[in-house]
C-alpha cells in the first residue's frame, strides 16, 4: 500500500511563494534549508522551492491541486482570500452535504479546501 508523505512546488519565485504558504499555512515553516521551505502540514510534508523550469503562472492549474481540509471551511476561505497573492476560483460550495471553495497560489496553481472525508 502506498503512502503519499509530502508535496513539492516548484517555483521560479520561492520567497513569495513561501511567504504566501506561511500565512495559509499559519505557522513558520518546519524547514529551511537553501531555496527550499517546508512545513508539516497535517500528515504530510509540503515544501516549497525553487525550480529552473517554471517560468510564469501554471499554464493548466486545475490539472493538479491539493486539499487543506478544514471543518471551518467558510472561514478559512474568508482568511485565505484576503491573503496578498491569493486568487478565488470558486467560493465555497455545498456539495453533498461536505463544503468545497477552490483559490490559487500567487503561481496560478490551484488548492481546495475541503469538509474532512467521512467515510458512511
């Protein structure tokens, strides 16, 4: 069975990408080490640094996104979005009786907040 223990971004702007991961992630980061900053997110490791071939905003955002899930998912979107750099793309919804709003990252990468799953 797999595991899956962290997520990497790439970025050609690591320091505003950091900066903006630190206030959605409302802590200081749990590593520094050169152009690379991370943080214990949960049960999984998410870093963010610095990568030669990203130039620009992600070119198909949607393509891969994370969810943050949160059971205050209105409020944490309220937060998030007035962070600088944070972009809604679509503001919160029911969806099934779980809660969904979708925003992007200063790259242009998508990310979700989610109601946590509940298996029946």
């Amino acid at each position: 069975m797999l595991n899956l223990n962290s997520v990497m971004l790439g970025s050609m702007q690591q320091k505003v990408m950091a900066a903006f991961y630190e206030k959605v992630f409302g802590k200081k980061p749990d590593m520094v080490e050169g152009e690379w900053t991370g943080w214990m997110v949960g049960s999984a490791f998410f870093t963010v640094g610095t990568h030669s071939e990203m130039i620009g905003v992600a070119k198909e955002p949607g393509r891969m996104m994370f969810n943050l899930e949160t059971k205050e998912v209105k409020e944490e979107f309220a937060r998030i979005k007035a962070i600088p750099g944070a972009v809604v793309v679509k503001e919160p919804y029911d969806m099934g009786g779980a809660w969904i709003a979708t925003l992007a990252d200063p790259d242009g990468n998508y990310f979700q907040l989610m109601t946590p799953w509940e298996s029946k």
